[in-house]
C-alpha cells in the first residue's frame, strides 16, 4: 500500500519525506534505491555489470566463470595448475616458462 504517496517498503531501507511541492516520496537509506528503497545498491560505475547481481549493498553474487568486486574479472580453470598466470581480462592462463 502507500502512505502519503510512500510505498510501505520506504520504512524499511529510507524514510518517507515531503518535498519542497509538497509531495511525499521515499529518501534511500545509503546502499538502497528504486521505488520504495527495496533495491540494493552496488558500488562503481556498471555495478555488478553483466556477470553478477547485487544481492545487498555493496555485494555482487558473481555468476560461475567471474570474481572481483564488479564481477568483471574472468577465472582460469583450475587457477592455472599453479603452473602459470590467469589472464582475468580473457580468462586465459599463460604458462610459467
């Protein structure tokens, strides 16, 4: 429901204010956002990009293959057998000589 022109999710993650014209509407709490303040928010500029999701403020769940805070770095199999270096970029390893 609304209260005021607020979603009830408001109170959970923001608070329910009014604006200068007078209208209701919610304020996220930092890490929180979308209507009615029930969407996290990930950091940096694409936030988990295409690889992972935000499931809480600041945290991306990366799917299988990808790591790093954005999602946006690719995992060697195996971490290279410990016999070389993973390319994060291709998800290539490059072989210790």
């Amino acid at each position: 429901g609304s209260f005021n022109g607020c979603t009830d999710e408001c109170e959970e993650h923001g608070t329910c204010q009014r604006n200068a014209l007078g209208d209701h509407l919610c304020v996220c709490d930092k890490g929180w956002g979308g209507q009615g303040c029930s969407l996290p928010q990930c950091g940096g500029s694409g936030g988990c990009g295409e690889h992972g999701s935000c499931v809480a403020p600041g945290v991306c769940k990366c799917h299988p293959g990808f790591d790093g805070p954005e999602c946006d770095l690719q995992v060697c199999r195996n971490q290279c057998s410990r016999h070389g270096l993973c390319d994060t970029v291709h998800g290539k390893c490059e072989c210790f000589a």
